[in-house]
C-alpha cells in the first residue's frame, strides 16, 4: 500500500481559486443583470489550506445591494470550498457599477429572516499608501541603527560616522538653534498629518448603503448616484440639461426647462430625485436641493405667440 507521503500533494493554484470565485460570483448575480465576464473580477491568496478571496462585481441597480453582496458572499465561499476544499472565509465583495437591469427582470424580495443590522456611516480607508510609506520609512531607520549597534557590540567595529556625526551635532545645538526649531515643527507637523489619517475615515466618494445583514458591508460610490439621479430628472416631460453634484450629505439638481409650467416642473423633478435617492437605501439619507431654470426660448404656459405684423404696402388703384 502506497503512504500518504508517496501519493503526493494536491496544489490549487491562485489562479484556479479566482477563476472559480469569479465564475461562483456570476452565478449568484441574477440571471436578468449578468453582463458576461465583465460582471465580476476578483483576486485570491492561497495559504495552505486556507484561501482569501477578494470580488469586485457590477450588480443591477434595481437590486437590493446589501441582500445580493450577502448571496455572492455566501455562494462564492460555498462553491469555493466545495471545488477546492480549501477553507474559505467571507469574501471581500466591492460593487464598482450599478448597471441597467434587462427588461423583463425583476429584482428578488429580500430575505424577511434577516435581522436589521448597523451600517456605518463612512467608509473607512485602509491607508495602505502613507501606512506603507511610514513603516518602510520607520524600517529602514531602524534597520540601519540595529545593524550598527550588532557591528559595533559583537564584530568590535567603530560607529557609523552618519551617528557619531549625528551625536555630536545634537550635543552642540540647543533647543533656540533655528535648525533644531524647524526639524521640531517638521516632526510636529508629520504626527498632526499621521493622527488626522487615523481619525479621519477617507473615501469621501464612496456612501454607505444600509443592510439587513449585520455582516455585510456595502458602499456606492457617488458618481453612480449622480448619474441615477440625472437619467432620472432627464426623463421629465419638458426637462433639458440637467446637472446633478451628489456630496456627502446633500445632493444639488440643477435643470433647465424648456417648455411647460416652471412650478410643476420643479416639484416633478423634486420627486423623480427623491424616489431615486430612496430607492438607493443610503445609511444617512442625503438633503436635496432643485433648482429648474427656464430656458432661453421657454414661454409660460397659455401664452401665445402673437403674429409679426404685415408690413407689405399696398399701393390705391385709382
């Protein structure tokens, strides 16, 4: 009988557990808002018998957002493990577009069982960029000082002149030299810079949605909330350019009209906004603002254009 060590190891590379994370995300799509291979993309990281798995998906705007990251996050896990027998977590799911749904398509009711959960109300950002800029910084530094003190302790070596130079500058300069002033504010500033990264949450353009899932996490950028407002305005009777500006807390309609009352219009518009902005479950509700201007070559509403007078003359027949 041939051991286990004889029979060899079974390897799943990263590239098989994101192909099959980005094939399990389609299927848990619906069927009516899939777009082919653009609808997921993904990245995955094998640890031996564990697997770490990151999505970025385009889900119809129709849908409820919380409740389908939630079935992408429970169907990509499942699948996952059941063709790789690695243990998967919960994926990390990003929603990067809300696209149109195809006619016909309905989006699923959300599940009743589920228990209302807390959304935060800002997106926190990892800080991947000045964390990773600190610490090669703070390595290197103190990389350099431990290899001079293990030189100078164990090899019998002498001091790296750069803290010989260091030492002996900073015994001859007090805290009134004008250099050791400007290094003080340099550092002051640096630690004001790394305390307001830290407690400050980043991502100003992305707006939390609410969930009914306490696990689930979901976030829209605003550009797309923008846009969904616009196409919504465009589409009111006797609406022209429309220009939408979504912020953190209130979202600014400005719209021309071209023809038709201007007072109906604006409330028109008014409620074709906020039908959106609901409809898109957003954790702090934003305030809305509408401005409808007429346009150059807009008339009120009864108003006729009189005839230009005939200015022919006609000459008497005697």
């Amino acid at each position: 009988m041939t051991t286990a060590a004889g029979r060899g190891t079974t390897v799943v590379s990263e590239r098989a557990v994101r192909k099959i994370a980005e094939r399990a995300a389609v299927e848990a799509v619906p069927a009516g808002a899939r777009r082919g291979e653009d609808t997921a993309k993904g990245s995955a990281t094998v640890r031996g018998r564990r697997a770490d798995v990151a999505l970025e998906v385009a889900l119809p705007c129709q849908a409820s957002l919380s409740d389908t990251v939630r079935r992408v996050q429970s169907h990509v896990a499942d699948r996952t493990r059941e063709l790789t027998g690695l243990h998967v977590d919960a994926p990390r799911v990003g929603v990067t577009a809300l696209l149109p749904a195809r006619p016909g398509w309905s989006a699923p009711l959300p599940d009743a069982q589920l228990s209302g959960g807390r959304t935060p109300l800002r997106w926190w950002s990892p800080r991947r960029l000045p964390t990773g800029l600190c610490t090669l910084a703070l390595t290197a530094l103190c990389g350099a000082l431990a290899l001079d003190l293990v030189l100078v302790h164990l090899a019998h070596r002498p001091a790296a002149p750069w803290r010989t130079e260091s030492v002996h500058w900073l015994t001859g300069h007090g805290s009134a030299d004008p250099a050791v002033r400007m290094g003080a504010v340099l550092l002051a500033v640096l630690g004001i810079g790394m305390i307001f990264l830290a407690l400050a949450p980043g991502r100003r353009g992305l707006l939390t949605v609410s969930s009914s899932d306490p696990r689930v996490r979901a976030a829209v950028d605003r550009a797309a909330v923008a846009l969904l407002v616009r196409d919504a305005v465009s589409d009111v009777p006797g609406i022209g350019p429309v220009r939408v500006r979504v912020r953190r807390r209130r979202a600014a309609v400005r719209a021309r009209l071209a023809f038709g009352p201007r007072d109906t219009a604006r409330d028109a518009v008014r409620e074709a906004a906020r039908a959106v902005l609901d409809g898109c479950d957003l954790r702090r509700p934003l305030k809305l603002r509408v401005r409808v201007r007429p346009d150059e070559s807009w008339e009120p509403a009864g108003t006729e254009r009189l005839p230009a007078p005939d200015t022919r003359v006609e000459g008497e027949v005697s």
